[in-house]
C-alpha cells in the first residue's frame, strides 16, 4: 500500500445516483434562472453580449441534460475521451462535466 494513499475504508465514497441527481437539478435551476434573467431583462445595451451570454447558458443546459442521459445509462463520471473515471474533485465542481482534466485541456 502507498504511503499516500488513505486505506480503502478511510477514502470517501463516489456519491450515490441521488445526490448526483440533485446536484445537476441544482445546476440545471441555477441556470434557468440566468437564462430567464437575461431573457426578461428586456435590455439592448449590447445585444451581441446578451446573446452571447445566451448560448453559454445555453450551452451549459445541454451539458446538464447529457450528463443526466449518462447518468441514466451509467456512463456518468468516466470521461468521453480516454475512458477513465473523473476524478471525484472534479464532478463536485462541474457535475455535469464529460471530460477529465487532462483531456480537457488537450481538446
């Protein structure tokens, strides 16, 4: 055993179907509500921005509902690109994310 490494009942465990649920339904709220924030604002300052700031939101809602797609077929947490698990740091900072750090950053 390394000397790292904390014993295998010391390691927090990977969080249950349910909590990862609510933490996308809670990240899925959070940005319905700034979509309809930016959508009800009724400004023109920079219409370029807002629409901008649009398809992010956008974008992000998509991701969301993939991952509750992956997690429905149990693919949730293993990253798209090399296969191997998300590590669980990660996921609690972007739940909905596809991919690991590494391959992220080589994308």
């Amino acid at each position: 055993m390394a000397f790292d490494a904390a014993p295998p009942e010391l390691r927090p465990q990977r969080p249950g179907s349910h909590e990862i649920r609510q933490r996308l339904e809670h990240e899925r709220g959070s940005r319905l509500a700034q979509l309809r924030s930016l959508t009800g604002s009724g400004q023109t300052v920079d219409d370029h921005l807002m629409s901008t700031q649009k398809e992010a939101v956008t974008k992000v809602l998509r991701e969301i509902e993939d991952a509750f797609a992956r997690l429905d077929d149990g693919t949730y947490g293993t990253c798209l690109r090399c296969g191997e698990a998300i590590p669980e740091e990660r996921l609690e900072i972007l739940p909905y994310t596809h991919h690991c750090v590494g391959c992220r950053r080589s994308a």
